[in-house]
C-alpha cells in the first residue's frame, strides 16, 4: 500500500493513477488519510460502483431520474446559446480519455 500526501498526489496524478492498478493508494490531507484511490477493471461500470460505495449517490440519481427530463436535440439547442467559456468546457470533457481511476471518500 502506498500512503502519498495530497499534495504529492496532485502533483503526480497520472502516475498514481497508474500505480492504483497494482497496489492500493492512500491520500492524506494533513498527515490523517483521507480517500484511496481505487481502479476500475475493465467490466466495471461507474454507476455501480458509485451506487455501492457512496450511499448519497444513489438517492441523488434517484432524484435526478424523477425529475424533469429534455431530449437530446433540445440540450443540444440549449448548450449552442451557452457561453463561450461552458462551450469549451463541454469540449474538454468530450475530448477527456477514458476514466481508468475513480476517486471518492473511503473509510479507511
């Protein structure tokens, strides 16, 4: 088990995402640990795992799918009349590779 500080883990983000996959790694935020980084194998689906491990998500999800919905043509509208600077962002996370690591508070 590697234990990093969460400054070091900003800093090197990318190898300790790679590192997730062998052993497990700690963060701390001033010295007392903090959340684990953990990988997701290749038929992990997020939703599930987010469900299993974070008791608010699911009732969060829950709520999001009683709410109001929009079709995909509308939003799309919609994102078109956005400002220049939400326009990028969509299309960082458009370009952003696939998710290899998931990140959420865990007892340790």
């Amino acid at each position: 088990m590697k234990v990093v500080p969460l400054s070091e883990a900003k800093a090197k983000l990318s190898r300790y995402g790679r590192l997730c996959h062998g052993e497990p790694v700690v963060v701390t935020v001033n010295g007392r640990p903090s959340f684990q980084l953990v990988p997701l194998e290749e038929g992990d689906d997020l939703i599930d795992r987010l469900i299993e491990q974070h008791p608010g998500f699911r009732k969060l999800l829950e709520n999001r799918l009683r709410g109001r919905s929009i079709s995909a043509a509308v939003a799309q509208r919609r994102l078109a009349g956005v400002a220049p600077a939400r326009n990028r962002a969509l299309a960082i996370v458009k370009a952003a590779p696939r998710l290899t690591c998931a990140v959420w508070p865990r007892p340790l």
